[in-house]
C-alpha cells in the first residue's frame, strides 16, 4: 500500500510548530524584567567600614538592600546618592553635591532624593536591612546609575530645615547596572 503525500497537512503541521515556537519565546520577552543595580563600597582613607548595596525598583519605589561590616558599633549614618561617581574624595567638602533634581535643589529646606536615610550598625558594628526610596529611580530623570554611593559617618536629622551636615564617607561606590 502506497501513501500519499498531503502537502496541506504537511504545511498546516510546519504552522503550528512556528506557531509553537513563536509563543513559547514570548515567555521571554514579556516576562517581568527586574531593573537591579549593585554597587560594592570601599573604605574611604582611614576608615575601614565596606560593604554591598542592591538597588531593585518596585512598584512602590526603589528597594535598597545594603550590608556593611567594620562600622563603629552601635551607632547610626546616612546613607546617600550623589551627583556624581567620585569616590576619591576624603572629606565632605570636597564630595559631589546629594543628588537631586534642579527643580527639588531650589527648594529651602526640603529633602533632597539622594537621601535615602539613615542606618544602624549592631554591637558588632554590621548593618543589614533595606531602605524602600521612593524617590529616585533606575532610570529616567530620577536615575541613580552611575552616581556615587556613601556611607557617611553621621545621621541625618530627618527634622532638620538647612542642609544635613552628616561628615564624611566612611565607604564609597558606585551604582551600576
């Protein structure tokens, strides 16, 4: 017995196989892509605080995860983005200014975005925990791509009206993709 060939079977079964393969790559492209950012902070000169930061954006704004070691023990700091990505600078006077957009910059006494806020070193002088920034992004005007990243050694006051005098950096980085 001899069969023959069907070339309009033959053409419908090759279409749903494209058909098949076509949709199963769509999973790829129309999955939830995370935008993250990483930045490793190294002591600045004669400190010896370091640490990590990872930055994923949410729905609700921007989650910072951080981890240090080497801090002073029980004690607290700022945590900020800056405008630019210099981490050679020693002192506060010498940093880039906290980022912050022009418009929000004019303002007196208002927070800047790049203060993401304070942390807090354990007895043993490590930190772990998140900050959830809703101001600042990972990309957009809002970006902190490629800023500097620094552990200062003093506080924010959250109530304060001038400008946050929060010391040097103890540990600098910068944020990248």
């Amino acid at each position: 017995m001899r069969h023959r060939f069907d070339g309009r079977a033959f053409r419908a079964l090759i279409a749903t196989a494209a058909c098949s393969v076509a949709l199963s790559g769509c999973g790829l492209i129309f999955q939830n892509h995370e935008k993250r950012a990483d930045a490793m902070l190294q002591p600045t000169p004669g400190n010896a605080t370091r640490g990590t930061v990872t930055m994923i954006e949410r729905a609700d704004g921007v989650q910072v995860s951080y981890s240090f070691t080497d801090m002073p023990p029980n004690s607290d700091h700022a945590l900020t983005v800056h405008e630019r990505s210099d981490c050679i600078a020693v002192n506060e006077q010498d940093t880039s200014p906290v980022f912050a957009l022009p418009s929000e910059r004019r303002k007196p006494s208002s927070r800047l975005e790049g203060e993401l806020g304070n942390i807090h070193a354990d007895p043993t002088g490590a930190a772990t925990g998140f900050i959830v920034a809703t101001d600042v992004s990972l990309d957009g005007v809002r970006s902190v791509i490629s800023r500097a990243i620094m552990l200062h050694r003093e506080a924010m006051d959250p109530y304060a009206l001038a400008p946050h005098n929060v010391g040097p950096a103890l540990a600098c980085g910068v944020i990248r993709r």
